[in-house]
C-alpha cells in the first residue's frame, strides 16, 4: 500500500508533507519524495490535498495490488475518485460529503 | 502567539550550531522555548479537538493542542468513518449502552464510568452535525439507525469539520508537527509537557493548570499480516505508538486492563472494517463450506474473532462475509462508503473486478493492539476521567476501563475531561529550568553520538517479531504461556538497553527512536498484564494457555503502574455499581 509520485505533475507545494499523519513525504529539490513508500497507512489524505493531481496511491502486490491506482480531485463538497485499472481504463466515482452513506 | 508567552517571561537558550563529525548530515540541536496555558491537550484527534472546544465553551481559558501530525487528518479518523457506533437510538438508554459494552467485555468495566460516556454520546453528535457533519436520516428527519446502537453518517470530512472549529476558536492555539515527549509532574501533580518541533528543532516545555492526554493508543507492537511491503496496511494507524500511555507509565500514573487487546477482525489484506458490510448490507460471517459461523462460539467481540479462526484452526476455514447476491446498486453504494473511510477496500473491489455482489469478501485478524476506544486499556481514571495524577486527565483511546466508546464515546470522554479541567482554579505552574535545560541535554545527546550499528527500524522489527512469537501475536495463534510470556520480556529488555545508543542523525530520526522507546514500555507493562491474568476472559484478545478457562475470581481488573523500572502490578475489584476508587 503506498503512494506514487508523478514528478513532472508535482509543482511542490509540500500539501502532502503536511497533511501525511504518519510525517512521511520530503521535500527533494523542490519536489515531494517518498523515501519510504513501505510506511504509508494508505488513509488517503495527500491525494485529497494534492492540487495537481499528482500523486496516486495503490495497492501493494503482496496484498493483491494488480497495478491499478486511485486519486481523487475536490470540487466543492463533492470528490471525484479516479481510479487507473490495470488496464489503463478509468473507472470514475463521486462522493459527496452532504450526503450520509446508505450503510 | 502573543498571549501565549505573555504569562511567562520567555526564556530562550540559543545554541550554537554543530556539525556532526562523521558524516554529512548537520542536525541543528534543539532549542528550549517555554509555552503556558491554561489546558494542555497532547493529541489533536477526535477526543483532544472535541475537548479543546468544549472546555472553551465551559470557561474563558486558553488552549494548546499539542499534534504530532495536523489536526486536519490525524489520529485514526485521517481516512473519514462512516457510522456513529455508540448512539442511543429512540427506545435505548444509556443505561442499556453500559450493560452492553461492559457484557462485551466480560464485566471487565467500569459501569460508572461507561455510564457517564453513555450519557453524553446524543449530545456529541447534535454537534458535529451542527459543524456539518452529514447524518442520514428518515423520512421522518430522524437519525437513521443501523444496529442498535449505530446511526449512518458520512464521516469523510469528520477531522477537516473539527480541525474547522478548532480554527475558528481564537482561544486554541495548535501546534501541528509537534509530539510529545514526557508530562511534566511536580509534587504529584501533571504541571506540563515536554514536546518536540521537528521542523523547527524546538524543545518546548509547556505548563499548564490541567493536562488532557487524549492521545492514540498503540499499533505496531506486534508483527502485522503483511510484514513486507505493506507493514504499515494495518487497520490501526501505524503511527499511534502508545506515546500516551508510555508518557503516563513515566509520569506515575496508573493504567488498566492492557490485556484487554484489540484484535480486529477485518476485510483480509486492505484490513478496511467490515460493520459496514455485516450491519449495512447484512452479511453474514461463514466459513470455507459456506456455513454461517458467527454466532457458533458467541457473539461477543472477542467470540466473533475467535468463529473465523477456530474455523481456520479446523480446516474450514478460509471465513468469508457472504455479500454475493447483494445488487449492483448496492455495490456502488458500498464502493463509496468505503471511499469515504477505507479507500483501499473500493480500490481492491473495482481493480479485481471482483465487486462484493459477485465474490463474498475474505476476512482475517489483525495483528492486537492496545487501544481504549475499543476495549478497556487505558489510564485509570475517575468519572471525572483524572489519572490517578493530579491535573493528569486521559479520554479517548488513552482511557480505560470504558470499552466500546468509539468515536462519540471519544467526543463525550473528551468533553467530560475539558468540563472536569475547566474547574480548576489558579494559573499555570512554573517549570523549573534546570529540569528543562536538563530534558533538552537528554535530547540532544542521541545526535552526533557513534554509530551503534543498527537502528530504530531494525529493533523495531525485532520487537514486533518477539511480540509475535512469544506474546500472543498472529504467528502464535494469539496464544501465549508464562514461559513464553518470559522469554518475550528478556527480549524486550534487551532491545530497550540497545535502544538506548541509538544514534539520530535527523529529528525524524530522534521521533523514530522515542517510539520505539515507546513501544516497548507498553509491550513491557503489557506483557506483565497478559502474566497476571490467570484465566482466558476473552477468546484470543488474552488467550492464556497455562489457563485455558474463564475464572470468575478473574472478575477484577489489572491494573499496573512503572515504580522505578519494574512494572508493578494491582488487582482492583470491579464495582458493579460503583466507580474505580476515586482518588
């Protein structure tokens, strides 16, 4: 489970730094850096905050991880989950946190 | 920050920069700046922002909240969650909540103490929903049930909407990055905290009338189900390091029921919940035959976990939840739910192609975990949740004695303490200097030091493998003996003195050794309570093998407090109806 950076999409802003309960990104001539991808909890919180769209996060293949990734984008209450299949296809589901869940 | 330094003079010791020798790295040395408040709150999460707010609410005082991450996703809440588990739903009563939790504990509880959390839970919700908190309701505009004590809502947003309020309130001040190191006690009595900005390489030394810990409990003692890669895809947030609970085992105070652990049973590999499938859709837990199981050995907590692994044990297992035949609109309703708390599960689901209406979705233990929003580990407090240190208040995960408050029980836990610390009268104690300056020099001595030969990561690993073997962990079957229980214990001490030379070449690096440090202080005081309970209360949670059945003289609680450097351990009667002694 753990996060990957798309470097030419990261534009720095250290969001992801911040926000990561676990204090994992660094920052890395101007760029957010992993050093240790085994460390991440996979809460989700750097992607909600990344403003370009520039990181995913994705299963790791000793839990079943078939190479697929998911990142969200925020537009007002509502976000956008896309999520890469391993195919490449995009699969697209929105929540919106004025709504409660059915179960 | 004005006011904060405004009711003590600022003392600042600048010191002078030095290059470590032997290699590259230049750690600047910490610093001290002294802080004052009126509330010190260690831990931004779900019951130390509730506290900051309502103590605001119940005096004019100020607040620090001290994080070690940011407020706005901390803690275990970070991903969202998406039901109210402790709710009195019309028809039910506190009173009925109390019984229920302390059953499910085995009359290991605090009837008291679970009552008056009880009693707060409606009120805490009211709450958050005026913050903005989504929560489904009928068509009549009441809240929805799910379960008997559960209400749905959308909890994604739960810590932005707090870390908003927090914001909002010009009488909090946050210092997010920031952990916490050690309370700081004078003549019995909880005056501060020691806590350290990474970023910054700042040893702040923070006095205050009343110290909430509301910290996280412990994950990462023992071995998880994915120890490569995915180590950290645990359900417990990796980064609760029992910081709480070891800053309390220093400072004198008492803890209970640490072998009362928690052991969740999850959706396998993503470890996301699985009440939203078992209440939510209604799913049932069978084994590898497709027999319903859950019900077989009990329906307590620990008796559901023990169903899917005595299954396993007698080759029926691997255990399932049975979801296939559930509609595809209820997929897609339960691909976002889990969006909005466990985004990996919904990751697994529509990567696989293998959605819960068309393959029933495996289930598996978790690794235990020390954690007194759950089950009952925690301080022992008084109804007024104080430690059994003066001005020292717990709520939360770092409570005990008061099992299954979950996160309203955490919100309640956490308004009850701010309540109790808005009484205190006076202002903020002095800290002594020398004990400061002193602290700081500890510190600072673990940079620039030699190189031990190995590090933080390396003997944590061998801690969690000890934990796992001869403590009770998932290699073990969760089962351990008083001879196993030993041979954890001198391992233990022996990682503890190599920890001691560990070198820090960053202030990440000092962090990572503080909660290995940590860590093993709990596994210590753990280990003696799994060694003093002389029975199996609960099936796995504490599964003695040198005494396999339920004793009913076991209907005391364990309690244990660090007296120089031996954990000493105290039984305590159970009141049926009464408190833990007030003190």
């Amino acid at each position: 489970m753990s996060i990957r950076i798309l470097e030419s999409k990261c534009c720095g802003c250290g969001n992801c730094a911040d926000i990561c309960p676990g204090g994992l990104f660094e920052m890395k001539n101007g760029k957010s850096f992993l050093p240790h991808p085994e460390d991440c909890w996979a809460c989700a919180s750097c992607i909600k905050e990344c403003p370009e769209a520039a990181l995913r996060m994705y299963l790791g293949s000793d839990i079943g991880g078939l190479g697929g990734a998911i990142h969200a984008r925020r537009e007002g209450s509502e976000l956008k989950w896309i999520i890469e299949l391993p195919g490449k296809e995009l699969r697209i589901l929105t929540t919106d946190s004025r709504s409660a869940n059915e179960y | 920050m004005q006011w904060i330094f405004a009711s003590q003079s600022v003392i600042l010791y600048i010191l002078v920069y030095y290059d470590i020798q032997e290699g590259e790295t230049i750690q600047k040395q910490l610093e001290l700046r002294y802080l004052s408040a009126d509330f010190l709150i260690i831990g931004g999460g779900t019951a130390g922002c509730y506290a900051a707010l309502e103590f605001c609410r119940a005096s004019d005082g100020n607040v620090i909240i001290i994080e070690k991450a940011n407020i706005r996703r901390s803690g275990c809440l970070a991903a969202g969650v998406n039901a109210i588990n402790a709710y009195i739903n019309p028809g039910s009563t506190p009173e009925g909540y109390a019984a229920y939790a302390a059953r499910d504990a085995e009359g290991i509880a605090s009837h008291d103490i679970l009552l008056s959390m009880a009693r707060g839970l409606n009120d805490t919700v009211k709450r958050m929903e005026e913050l903005g908190l989504s929560v489904l309701k009928d068509e009549f505009g009441r809240y929805s049930a799910r379960g008997a004590w559960n209400i749905k809502i959308n909890g994604e947003n739960i810590k932005p909407l707090l870390a908003k309020a927090v914001a909002a309130e010009s009488r909090i001040a946050v210092f997010n990055h920031v952990w916490a190191k050690d309370f700081i006690v004078k003549e019995g009595r909880a005056v501060g905290a020691y806590a350290v900005d990474l970023k910054n390489s700042i040893l702040y030394a923070v006095s205050a009338k009343a110290v909430l810990c509301a910290t996280g409990g412990a994950a990462g003692l023992y071995k998880p189900n994915a120890p490569g890669f995915s180590r950290h895809k645990m359900w417990y947030p990796p980064f609760n390091s029992g910081t709480g609970y070891a800053m309390g085992l220093r400072a004198g105070a008492e803890m209970t029921s640490f072998e009362m652990r928690f052991i969740a049973l999850r959706c396998k590999g993503t470890l996301a919940p699985t009440g939203t499938l078992a209440q939510g859709v209604g799913a049932k837990q069978i084994n590898a035959l497709g027999e319903e199981c859950e019900g077989k050995y009990g329906r307590t907590t620990s008796q559901r976990l023990f169903a899917a692994k005595q299954e396993e044990s007698e080759g029926r297992g691997p255990c399932f939840l049975k979801t296939t035949g559930i509609s595809k609109e209820q997929d897609e309703d339960l691909f976002k739910a889990y969006l909005n708390m466990a985004p990996s599960q919904t990751l697994k689901w529509v990567e696989s192609g293998k959605p819960p209406s068309e393959a029933d979705v495996e289930i598996e233990g978790s690794e235990p975990y020390i954690i007194g929003g759950h089950t009952g580990s925690g301080y022992w407090v008084d109804n007024s949740r104080q430690s059994t240190i003066a001005s020292l208040y717990a709520a939360g995960d770092a409570s005990g004695a008061c099992p299954q408050k979950y996160v309203s029980g955490a919100f309640a836990e956490g308004a009850i303490a701010a309540r109790s610390a808005a009484k205190l009268l006076g202002s903020a104690p002095e800290i002594s200097a020398s004990s400061a300056q002193e602290e700081k020099e500890k510190l600072n001595a673990f940079f620039g030091r030699k190189d031990p030969g190995y590090t933080a990561r390396q003997l944590e690993e061998r801690m969690q493998c000890a934990m796992d073997k001869h403590a009770g962990g998932i290699g073990s079957n969760y089962r351990y003996s008083g001879k196993s229980l030993a041979a954890a214990e001198a391992e233990i001490l022996e990682i503890e003195s190599l920890s001691s030379f560990l070198r820090a070449e960053t202030g990440k690096d000092l962090a990572a050794i503080h909660e290995l440090r940590d860590r093993l202080l709990v596994c210590r005081a753990l280990i003696s309570h799994l060694g003093a309970r002389k029975e199996t209360r609960w099936r796995l949670f504490a599964e003695h093998a040198d005494y396999p059945l339920k004793d009913d003289g076991w209907l005391k609680f364990v309690n244990s407090v660090l007296r120089g450097d031996k954990i000493e351990i105290i039984i305590r009667d159970v009141e049926k109806e009464g408190s833990p002694d007030e003190h």
